[in-house]
C-alpha cells in the first residue's frame, strides 16, 4: 500500500499538484478582481438590476477555464473530453433548447430595463415581488410569502405589468349610488375625500366623475394618485374617508341586497 502511495506521488505528479493549486488561488484571485471591476462599472451606470446575473456568467466562465487548466496540468487530452462532450451535446441538445432559449430571454429582459429586483410585477394573473433575475428565471415572492419561479421566455412572451416602475400610480374607488341620490350633491360631496386623505397627492389632481349605471343607480369614481409605498395606507384612507363623509351627508352607499315584495 505504502509502495503504491510512493509510486504515485512522483516528483512530477507532485509538481503537477502545486501548478494546479496555484492556478486555482490564481483563478479565484481573478474571479474576485473581474467581478470586483464589474460591479463598480454597472452601479456607476446606475443598472445594479444585472449585477447578479453577469456576476454569475463570470463565474460560469471563470470555472470553465479552470477546467480547462486543470487538465492542462495534468497532460489530460482535452480535445477527446470536448468530443465525448460534443457526442453528449447532440443527444441533450433538445432537452436544452428550452434552457437556451430562457438564457438568450434573460438577456433581453436585462437590457430592455423592463423589470429590477423590488419591482412588483405581474405575469399570466401571478403578481409579488422580484427577489432574483437569474439566467433562466425571474423569481418573485408573492404578497403570502410564497416564491414563484417564472422562465425567461415566458416574461419575454407574455405581457408584463410591473406597477414599480414608475413612482407614482393612480387607484379608482368605485362607489355604487342609489338611484334616488342627488348627483349633483353627491358630486360635491366626493370631492372632499382626497382633502382628508393626507397620503392622497395633489398633483396630479384627484378625478371625480360618474361612470355608467348599476342594478341600484349609478357608479361616482373617485381617482386619486399616490407613491407606489403607500398603496395600502391611501386605500384605507380613502375608504375610511368616503363611509365617513357620505354617512354624515346621509349618502346612501348602494351595497348589493336583495328585495322581496310579496302580495297579499
């Protein structure tokens, strides 16, 4: 046993031994300068969004060549490992199209700039919030604290909403009026709302109109504007704001109910 261990480790495999060690500590090295440098280029270009995806091609491509080093070292013949692998290449290459194909989407989705981590989005009736953009999956935490994972292609493909993207946004309260209430009234009425709505933006200014008729009566909208991180305070202020009002006014919300008339 002890022969066999002496015969192996010969001066050159051990030579052999420290060139690979070292190229790994050289690589690593590298790995860290090259990321180091890339990082400050893209956050200086304000796009911190792609950090992690070309962060990780960086990596992709520092382990290959590593590979590639190693068995270089080693005196292993690289060109038959790259034939065998080009022999498994074709008899995978159609279960990779779909990779492949999420990976040339992801790079689309980082350049178009549609889409960065913290955006809420929502893709196919699936909505939360963008934890990763990676290099075949966007993956987003839903409001219930669930992670989804979406391909690439599929966001590339499909439409995208992505409420963060602009700062400000508008929501429309729809209040449901008797037919009996006098618009004119109720109209002056709701344009007092957003005044007591301190999270409600004035500029762009709120918009009250009517908005076609219902089983009751007719439909008044309320549409105010707010930053996207107060979405959840200005609904609660506004509803809160529009039971107040219209009760003190003695508005009558027209809630769905069912009448019945019997004869006698």
């Amino acid at each position: 046993m002890l022969e066999s261990i002496k015969a192996f480790f010969t001066a050159e495999m051990v030579t052999d031994i420290i060139s690979a060690a070292i190229g790994l500590v050289v690589f690593f090295l590298l790995y860290l300068l090259i990321k180091k440098i890339a990082k400050k280029i893209l956050t200086k270009k304000e796009k911190p969004q792609v950090i992690p995806t070309v962060v990780r091609i960086i990596r992709y491509i520092i382990y290959v060549l590593l590979v590639i080093y190693i068995l270089g070292v080693f005196n292993i013949d690289v060109s038959a490992l790259l034939g065998a692998a080009g022999i498994v290449g074709v008899a995978v290459s159609f279960a990779s199209q779909t990779s492949l194909s999420n990976i040339i989407s992801g790079f689309f989705i980082v350049s178009e700039h549609a889409l960065k981590i913290g955006d809420f989005i929502t893709v196919e009736g699936i909505s939360g919030t963008v934890d990763a953009i990676d290099l075949l999956s966007v993956k987003i935490k839903t409001p219930d604290n669930q992670m989804v994972r979406i391909p690439n292609e599929k966001i590339l493909n499909t439409n995208l909403q992505n409420t963060s993207f602009y700062p400000t946004r508008r929501i429309n309260v729809t209040i449901p009026l008797n037919r009996r209430t006098d618009l004119e009234y109720a109209l002056a009425i709701a344009k007092e709302v957003p005044v007591k709505c301190p999270n409600v933006l004035s500029e762009p200014e709120p918009i009250i109109y009517y908005d076609g008729f219902n089983e009751a009566g007719i439909n008044l909208v309320i549409a105010v504007w707010l930053n996207n991180s107060d979405l959840f305070v200005v609904k609660n202020q506004v509803y809160t704001a529009v039971k107040r009002s219209f009760e003190e006014a003695n508005i009558e919300i027209a809630y769905p109910r069912l009448e019945l008339h019997t004869k006698s």
